[in-house]
C-alpha cells in the first residue's frame, strides 16, 4: 500500500503539472486565437475603409484628369481659333500687296456695308410692320412678339457678335 501511495504520489507530482500546462497551453492558445482573429477583423476593416479611401483619391485623380482634358481642349480649339485669324490676315494683307488704295478701302467697306445694309433692312421691315399693326389697331404686346421674336434675336445677336465680339477676343 506504501507502494502504491508513493506511486500515486510521485504520479500526482509528475504529472499533476504536467496536465496543468495542458489547460494552462489550451487557455493561451485560445487565447491568443481569438486577439489573431481581432487582429484579423481589424486589419479587414482598416482594408475596406483604405479601399474606399483609395477609390475616392482615384475619383478625384480621375475628376482632374477629365477637367484637365477639358480645358485643354479648349486651349487647342482658342489657339486653333488664333492660328486661324492670323493666316486670314496674313491672306488679306497679301491681297492687299500692289493694289491702290482705292481698292484697298473698298475691299474693307464690303462687310460693314453688308451688315449697315441688313440692318437698316431689317428697322425698315420692323417700322413697316408695326406702322401697319398700329393702323391696324393690334396690341402693343401682340405687335412687340411678333416684331421682336427668337429668330430676329438671334440674327441680330449674331450680327453684333460677330462684329464686336470676335474682334476683342482677336486682339
């Protein structure tokens, strides 16, 4: 019986921590589990929100480059614009070249006589027909939409656009 006492003491001395390391080892390797898997949902969220973070800089990258694109194209078709105005001088003045100066004013009245010609075509028109809507007793409303319409506007904002707007931009 000594025997067997002793056996199960130095059993129990043994191997009694021996079994605790066991659970003692299983509670730190769940242990440590669980922190690798906090560590693993927390470098997943930190991915989804620099992912977002990363499309939203390449939205704006790609905002910019569109604008950029934009404006250069608009740049092109200004210098384009300019390039153009220069060679029709250039042509007019080597027109020009050897000719009297009589020809010369003559060939600069062609387009302002054109537009003073279309000008006073068109007051003449719009004086005609309000003289006779007046006579004809038609409302001033009336007589003012029908003289003064969307395709009158545009022409005669056409005419002042061309003769005073390219110009500033030209020089």
């Amino acid at each position: 019986m000594l025997t067997l006492l002793s056996t199960l003491v130095s059993f129990l001395m043994g191997g009694l921590p021996k079994i605790l390391d066991f659970f003692q080892d299983k509670a730190d390797k769940g242990h440590e589990l669980k922190l690798a898997q906090m560590q693993t949902e927390r470098e997943l969220q930190l991915a989804a929100a620099g992912y977002v973070a990363q499309q939203q800089i390449e939205a704006i990258k790609l905002d910019e480059i569109r604008t950029q694109t934009a404006s250069d194209e608009k740049v092109s078709l200004i210098e384009a614009q300019q390039s153009e105005m220069k060679a029709i001088y250039a042509h007019d003045a080597a027109l020009s070249e050897g000719t009297s100066q009589w020809m010369k004013d003559f060939r600069a009245s062609v387009r302002p006589v054109i537009t003073y010609g279309f000008f006073f075509l068109l007051v003449a028109i719009d004086a005609t027909l309000a003289y006779k809507g007046i006579s004809s007793g038609v409302d001033f409303n009336t007589l003012a939409d029908q003289l003064w319409d969307n395709e009158t506007q545009a022409l005669f904002a056409s005419i002042i656009a061309f003769h005073f707007g390219g110009r500033a931009f030209g020089k």
